[in-house]
C-alpha cells in the first residue's frame, strides 16, 4: 500500500489538518514569496542564453551555446491535471545570429529540426521530457500547485552540501512525488530529487537537479547554474550568462513552419 493509498484512509478533515501538510503549504508560501510572488506566477516566457555541458560516466561528452526559448500555456477550464502545458525550443549554434540545430517540444510532441527538416524524436525521449518538467519544481510551483489532489507535506530539515534546508514532497494524483529542499533563509530551491524507472531495465533511478547562482530577473528570482545528476552521476550542466523574461515569445517560435519538410523518424 503507497502512500497515498494510507492517506485515502485518513478522514478528509482529519488529513486536512495534519501538521505536516500545513506546514507544507507554509514553507511554499514562503518560496513563492522568495522568487517573486505574483510576478513569478504572471511569468509567461523566459529566454535563457548560455552553455550547455553533458556528460557520460563524469567525461564531458558534448559543449554548446544555447538558447532556451520557454513559455508557459494556460490549462482550459482549470488546473492542468498532471498534463504538461508548456512549450520549449532549444536552439544551439557557433554564431548567435544563426541557429545551426534547435530541439523543439510542446504539449504531445517533440522535433529535431536542422536545415534539412524537422524529425519527430523517439517517443521515449519526449515523454522522459514531459515528465522531467511535469517534476521540475519551477514548473510545479508556477502551474501546478492548484490541481484539487495535490499533496504537500513537510519532511524536516537537514543540510545539503553545507546548506541547511527545508524538504518538502509533492504527490500528486497519480502518486508521482519529487521531494524539493529550499534554503533555509532565502527560501529559494536548492535541489530537486525524484526517481523514474529505466524503461529497459526497469531498474529504479535517482535523478537529481541542483539549482544555484539565483539572480533578480525582472523581479523574479532565477538560477543562472543547473546541474542535473543520474545515480550519483553528473551527466548535464546549464550556466546561462542572460535570462530575460516576458519577452512576449510567440506561437511562431515553438511550431513547425508550414512548408518545413518533415522528415522520417531517426532508426
């Protein structure tokens, strides 16, 4: 039995009450409050510019200069229940004039495009990809904290790489969880952890974000470096030099032009 399974036992009243969910949604209050309040959850696009790094088995395998292009849709009818509404396009070049290759996502699917055309992605990694964002706890603060069965609870502090934070873990409907840790003082996320199943192995991984260098971005607060971590491993780093925000980004930048050709998935 899960743990909200155990939940569902509890009497709504009784549940709702509890010191660890008030706590919760405190500590929450007190994050959003950090990162700018209602000009954190008014934030319709933002445009991160900087250097990519991935790695395998802690060797750097790729570097690039990259733009992240992302903006946030508005659910129809309420909360988004557990479905992505968002789009991004990573787009990456040597000269910033002109884009050599860009990855483009939105709500159902996933694009490789290059000068010869647009290839659709591995189903595989589009939803690794929906359901990476769907955990991030950026995202899950700016659109998802409203969905009715969403829990919030409050696990204690402890220290993380010498910080002293505060944990909390999010669950949603279909007890998919991702624990978050906030710094103590400033409030602002520190690390993100969740676990995923390798879809061919079936082997359970951890995978971990750490958030730093927080700037003011038109009044939002912004981490200019991300590192994100597999079991213990470093395997992708983000140190953006420019984030700008409700650049009004439009529909043109996150769809396939029409008369772009379309290509057969990669084998």
């Amino acid at each position: 039995m899960n743990r909200r399974q155990l939940l569902a036992l509890i009497p709504a009243a009784a549940r709702g009450q509890s010191q660890a969910m008030r706590r919760g949604r405190e500590l929450v209050d007190q994050v959003l409050a950090a990162l700018g309040g209602e000009k954190f959850l008014a934030m319709q696009d933002r445009t991160e510019s900087g250097r990519m790094y991935s790695f395998y088995r802690e060797q750097l395998r790729g570097l690039a200069k990259a733009t992240l292009y992302t903006r946030y849709l508005t659910p129809p009818g309420g909360p988004a229940g557990g479905k992505m509404y968002l789009r991004e396009r990573q787009s990456f070049y040597r000269d910033p004039k002109k884009e050599d290759y860009a990855i483009l996502f939105d709500e159902t699917k996933g694009w490789s495009i290059t000068y010869r055309g647009a290839a659709p992605l591995p189903e595989e990694t589009t939803a690794r990809f929906h359901d990476t964002t769907l955990r991030n706890i950026f995202y899950l603060l700016r659109q998802r904290l409203r969905e009715p069965e969403m829990i919030i609870e409050y696990n204690g502090r402890e220290i993380i790489d010498n910080v002293p934070v505060d944990r909390v873990t999010f669950t949603d409907s279909a007890n998919t969880s991702v624990a978050a840790e906030f710094h103590t003082s400033t409030h602002l996320p520190v690390r993100q952890v969740f676990y995923r199943r390798d879809p061919v192995t079936r082997e359970r991984r951890e995978e971990v974000t750490r958030f730093d260098k927080y700037r003011d971005v038109g009044g939002v607060m912004w981490p200019f470096t991300l590192q994100r971590e597999r079991d213990g491993e470093r395997i992708f780093q983000l140190y953006s030099e420019s984030v700008k925000i409700n650049n009004d980004l439009t529909d043109t930048l996150f769809t396939l032009p029409e008369d772009m050709k379309v290509l057969p998935p990669p084998r």
